[in-house]
C-alpha cells in the first residue's frame, strides 16, 4: 500500500509540475526575441494612426479574444484555435510560430514572407517565465506605432517610432510575476520601415522565453485545470 501511494504522489507530480526544466527556451536577458507567437499580417489598415485604434482580434473573432485577453493564460491559450476574420484586412488569419529577423528594418513584412510593405499591423505573443516576483525593463523598439499588454493590463503605448530596427527611445519599468508572464506586443505600420524588436535587462538572463528554439509555445507551458477535470496541459485543450 505504501508503494502504491507513493507510486500516485509521483504521478500526480508529473501531471501538476511545469515543463519548464526540459525545454530549449530563447535566450533571454539583452537578447533581441526572434520568435513569436503570431498572427498572420493585418492589411490594408489606412495606417497606424486608423489601426491603433482598433482591436482587431476581438473584431475578428467576435469578443472570444482581444489585445488584453491575449496577454493571459486564458486568452492566450484561446489562441490555439481562434481564427481571426478580417474580409477587409486580409481574410482569415491564424496563429503560427513567427520569425523576425532582429537586425532586419522591415521585419513585419518579412516575418511573413513579403517584402515591405505599408499599412499593415503585426501582432506577436511570448510568455516569460520568471523565477520570482520582480521589477526589470523592457525595451521595445518599432516602427510604427506600439502597443503592448502585459497579463492582461496595458503597459505600453507609443506612436513614435524609434529610429532603427535596435534603436529603444522608452524603455519601460514592468512587473512581473513569479511563473508564466503573458506578453502580446501589437504594432501598426503606414510606410516605410516595418519593424518590431523587445529585449529586457542583462541581469534577466534567468527568465525562459517561448516559443523556444525548437518552436513550442502552448505545449510547454504549466497544466490548466478545466472544471471537473484533472490537469491538462495546453496542447491537450490545442488538440480538443
């Protein structure tokens, strides 16, 4: 009887621990994060000064998720099957692990195999995991106009653009909390450059990032627990 109860703590563990040890996370602290996870390109949007105003995730799939939601484990985790239609903008866009190239000035455009390109809206979500509860800087640079939501509370709002693809005008103090930090990072374009760009603190060399290296993002994040059911991790909900 003993064995058998140690034997259902063990996997009770398993099914509750976070994957977070076993993963190959982005490198964090000053590095440039070269993957997303994004939605395809909003087009045609009459320019960051039109596009910044609307939400166009909660347009598009009809209030199931929204710039905020999007930066929580709920929403995010939403965002496995949430088509966003934009018949105007594009048609009916999807999530999928993006690239940038963060020493490339039009990498909006190029993240999503075009060439530059004006009037268009780029939406990226990561999570950071941080070992503890802290206070550190984000440094985002973008061309054109950014917004950035971090768990669910809007952190960041600049129309300027910043002057080069590793060019930060405003770093900006965050808080994050101890375990999964859900950050969506949305920027408008009217002409131009196209470029989005975030990196933190040298001293936050100890935060994981996904998606990772090898292109995980829901699935390696810690077990939710439905109503009435026992833990299951997102790429259960992913495959439901």
């Amino acid at each position: 009887m003993k064995k058998f109860t140690i034997f259902i703590a063990l996997v009770c563990v398993v099914m509750i621990a976070p994957m977070a040890l076993a993963q190959n996370w982005q490198p964090a602290g000053d590095n440039w994060i070269a993957k997303w996870w994004g939605l395809d390109l909003v087009v045609d949007t009459g320019g960051f000064g039109t596009s910044a105003g609307i939400d166009y995730l909660a347009e598009g799939s009809g209030g199931l998720i929204s710039n905020a939601s999007v930066s929580t484990r709920d929403g995010a985790g939403k965002t496995a099957n949430a088509i966003v239609h934009l018949p105007d903008n594009g048609g009916s866009l999807a999530w999928s692990i993006v690239d940038i190239d963060v020493e490339d000035g039009n990498n909006m455009s190029t993240s999503h195999g075009i060439p530059d390109s004006n009037d268009l809206t780029w939406h990226g979500i990561i999570v950071l995991i941080s070992p503890d509860a802290r206070t550190t800087t984000m440094h985002p640079a973008h061309d054109d106009h950014a917004q950035i939501w971090l768990n669910g509370e809007a952190v960041y709002d600049n129309s300027a653009w910043t002057g080069g693809v590793q060019t930060v005008t405003t770093p900006t103090e965050i808080q994050l909390v101890k375990g999964e930090n859900f950050l969506h990072f949305k920027c408008g374009e009217s002409g131009g450059s196209d470029y989005v760009n975030l990196r933190f603190e040298p001293t936050d060399t100890d935060l994981l990032i996904a998606p990772t290296v090898d292109n995980l993002f829901l699935d390696v994040l810690t077990p939710v627990e439905p109503q009435g059911k026992l833990a299951t991790q997102w790429a259960d909900l992913k495959r439901n």
